[in-house]
C-alpha cells in the first residue's frame, strides 16, 4: 500500500491506529507515492513535490503523535484552505525586496505557524492531547532580554541586518503559534 522500506514496515505500522489512519487513504489521492523514511535526525519533517511526499522520523523519538503531525501537514496541502501559506511564499518570492529581508528559512518558519493553527484541532480532535502535538511545546520561545537584543540590531548605519528580522519575526510567530502549550 505505501512504500516503506522492509526493514521500516513493522516500524511504522506502530504508529498507524484508528485515531490517525483515516488520512492515509486521504492523501494517497494526492500522493500516491507516500514514503516514511526513519532518519538520524533528531525531529520529524515531510516533504512533497507533484505526486510524491515522503515523511521522515527520527529513529529513537517516533511516536503516534510525531506520526500524526506530519500526516496531518501532508493533510493540508491536500485541501484548498493552504491558500494563505502559498500568498506569502508568492508574494516573497515575487518581491526583490522582500527577499532581501526575509529568508527562505523564516518564510518556511512562518507558513509552517501558521499550518500549525489549522492542524491544531484536527489533532485535538483526534483525541490526542495538545501537549503532544509539538516537541518542544514547553519551551519559552522568547525571552524579553532576546527581543530587546533584536530590536538593538535591527538597523544599523541605514542597513537591516536580515538575521535580526529572521530572529524577530520567527520568534513572534513562535509565541503567537497557538497550538503549543503555553
């Protein structure tokens, strides 16, 4: 049904339950090759192209709710409410001089806030607990004496420093990202 590598299928089969199955025959309409790959890296990701999505999980901190979270990014791409996270990415894409402040690790960072917003009550929903629904959902995101560092940085001699603007803006939209605990 999916493409797992043999020595992953037993691996992944523990996360796939009641609870979170109902997306995969979802998004095999659009992915129809949806591969999960166990990683050495510490947190979980998805990627997706065309057809083609592949999820990685970190091999010693995979858990049904790790699952659940990446199928549910995948979920969202497969309907037509990502429209917000497209507008942003085109409009920074389009605009030279919106590049040159935000980089694509910050437009990353932000649309996937804001994907977290929409998945948070499918998650809930589900029946998982919404402490579990990021990793680091107890962390400070942002400490006062963090953002009046930034604020110092921001411009200097009339040049804005992008690392500065990447560090504020990640970090407000980490503190508004409602689905975490705090």
């Amino acid at each position: 049904m999916f493409n797992i590598k043999p020595t992953a299928i037993k691996e992944i089969e523990k996360y796939i339950t009641k609870r979170n199955g109902w997306l995969l025959p979802e998004l095999k309409k659009k992915y129809p090759d949806l591969n999960f790959i166990f990683t050495k890296v510490p947190h979980a990701s998805v990627s997706y192209q065309r057809d083609k999505a592949t999820i990685y999980l970190p091999e010693d901190n995979s858990s049904e709710e790790c699952l659940t979270h990446e199928l549910l990014h995948l979920y969202l791409e497969t309907k037509e409410s990502n429209i917000v996270c497209c507008l942003i990415e085109g409009l920074i894409r389009e605009k030279t001089n919106l590049k040159l402040i935000f980089s694509k690790d910050l437009v990353e960072h932000t649309t996937n806030c804001i994907n977290h917003v929409k998945m948070l009550p499918y998650f809930i929903k589900m029946g998982y607990d919404k402490a579990n629904f990021l990793a680091d959902s107890s962390l400070n995101k942002c400490e006062i004496h963090y953002a009046r560092k930034i604020k110092r940085r921001f411009k200097f001699l009339g040049t804005y420093f992008k690392f500065a603007i990447d560090s504020y803006i990640g970090k407000f939209f980490a503190m508004n990202d409602y689905s975490g605990v705090n």
